[in-house]
C-alpha cells in the first residue's frame, strides 16, 4: 500500500497518507488492547474453560482482521477513486488540448478574414477615388460635347444665314 500510494499524485498522497496513519493508529490500539486484555477473567473463574488460548488468539484476531480488510477495502476504493481522477484529468487534458487547437484555427481564420476586410476597405477607398474621377471625366466631357455642339450650330446658323441671307 505504500509502494501505491509513493506512486499517486501530490495532491491524494497527503489525505492517503493521513489515512493511513490512522488506520495504523488503530490497528496498533486494537493491538495494544488484546496484549493487555484477559477477557476480565481470573485463574479460578468457571467462565474460563470455555476458551482455550487459540480462541483468545482468534477473538482477539477477528476484529483486527476485519479492521484490517476493512482498510485494506477502504484503500482499494481509493486507489480506484484515484485512478478513475486520473482518467478523467487524462480526459480533461485531452478535450483542452483540442480546444485550444481549434480556438487557434479560429484565430488565424479571424485574423485572416481582418486582413480581407483591410484590404476589401482599401480597394473600396480606390474604387471611390476611381468612380469619383469618372464622374468628373463624364462631366467634364458632357460640357465639352455641349460646347462643341453649341459650336457647330452656331457655325451651321451662320453659314445658313451668309448663304441664304448674305448673298441676296
């Protein structure tokens, strides 16, 4: 049980060994007590003959070996408490791990989609820039092509009026 519980986490090892000190405690108590107990009985009393020197051995033994197997269970669970944490931390890890991975995908795939936008902004500042030139261009030309046109009709009524009018 030692060699076990050396072999768990920090964090179980402190209330493992607190436990087992108790369970020593115990056990050296009950120990202590059947050394020391005669069962209450003297040389003369009747009561006496009914118990030979094995069955004190064994009365006294049972409870201690039940306490003991009691222990032994107790420690057993724990032991399975402990390994069942460590699957669930294992998990744990695991599931964290692959969050972390995906939370990093997603971040290159923001910063990916923040450059686009950047980039979408800029070239919608130039296309404005552009559109803004074109319009001034059509303008500029639509008042060139008035002119011109106002021009030529003032070119076609004189040359109406100095054929028709001028030569009379």
């Amino acid at each position: 049980m030692d060699v076990e519980l050396k072999s768990a986490p920090r964090s179980f090892q402190n209330q493992m060994t607190s436990k087992m000190r108790t369970y020593r405690k115990v056990l050296t108590d009950l120990q202590r007590e059947a050394r020391n107990t005669n069962g209450g009985f003297t040389a003369g009393d009747s009561r006496r003959d009914f118990y030979t020197v094995e069955n004190e051995h064994r009365a006294t033994l049972n409870p201690q070996r039940s306490l003991l197997l009691q222990g032994h269970e107790s420690l057993n669970r724990t032991t399975d408490s402990i390994a069942r944490s460590h699957r669930m931390a294992a998990e744990t890890d695991a599931i964290g791990q692959n969050i972390v991975e995906e939370l990093g995908g997603q971040r290159e795939q923001l910063e990916r989609t923040k450059d686009r936008l950047i980039n979408t902004g800029e070239n919608l500042s130039r296309s404005r820039k552009i559109l803004r030139s074109m319009s001034r261009k059509i303008v500029t030309n639509k008042l060139l092509l008035s002119v011109i046109i106002i021009l030529e009709l003032a070119i076609l009524g004189g040359v109406v009026y100095y054929k028709f009018f001028r030569s009379k």
